[in-house]
C-alpha cells in the first residue's frame, strides 16, 4: 500500500537540507531503484522563485510499503530526520485513483 509522508521543516532549514541532500537522495534512491515511488520532492516557500534562494517549507514523499510501521521506520530513519530538517511528519495510507496504474 502506498503511503504519504508530508514532512515539514523547522524554520531557516535550507543549510541542513543541502549537507544533507545527497544522503537523503540515495535513502529514497533505494525505494526509487526497487520501484516502490509513486513520487517524490521538496516544497519551496515561494511558488516561481529559486527555492536555492527562498529556501522550503517540506517534502512530500509517497511510496509502497506493507505496513504503516513499516513506512514510519523508513521516514524515521531518513538523514534530513537526522540532521533535523523536518519539524513534523504525517504519515497517511494513500490510494492513487489517477493516473489509473
């Protein structure tokens, strides 16, 4: 079942988010690579300008897992978690109905 993980930053993130970009690519690479994304990106703070320089508000993640615990166990462990990017996550069964897969 899929799963969608609304991950919001702490205020002022974007210094930690990019240290840590790179290991947080490969830890959704390793979903992306076993085909278990349905998609994932940040959220920039303003629609239209260089998020590099507004900085982000969040990330949205959605992908395949067996089990909530399971999906919390991924997010939990994910490096912007560890360096302290996210201020809060919500973590929510989801359905895709379009496009129809």
């Amino acid at each position: 079942m899929y799963f969608a993980f609304y991950c919001e930053d702490v205020p002022d993130s974007l210094e930690a988010r990019l240290a840590t970009r790179d290991a947080h690519l490969e830890n959704l690479k390793v979903l992306v690579d076993a085909g278990r994304i349905l998609m994932a990106g940040p959220m920039p703070k303003v629609a239209g300008q260089s998020p590099a320089e507004v900085g982000f508000d969040g990330s949205l993640i959605i992908a395949d897992f067996d089990s909530q615990a399971e999906a919390e166990a991924w997010i939990n462990n994910d490096p912007y978690v560890a360096a302290g990017v996210f201020a809060k996550i919500t973590t929510r069964p989801f359905v895709q109905v379009f496009p129809q897969a």
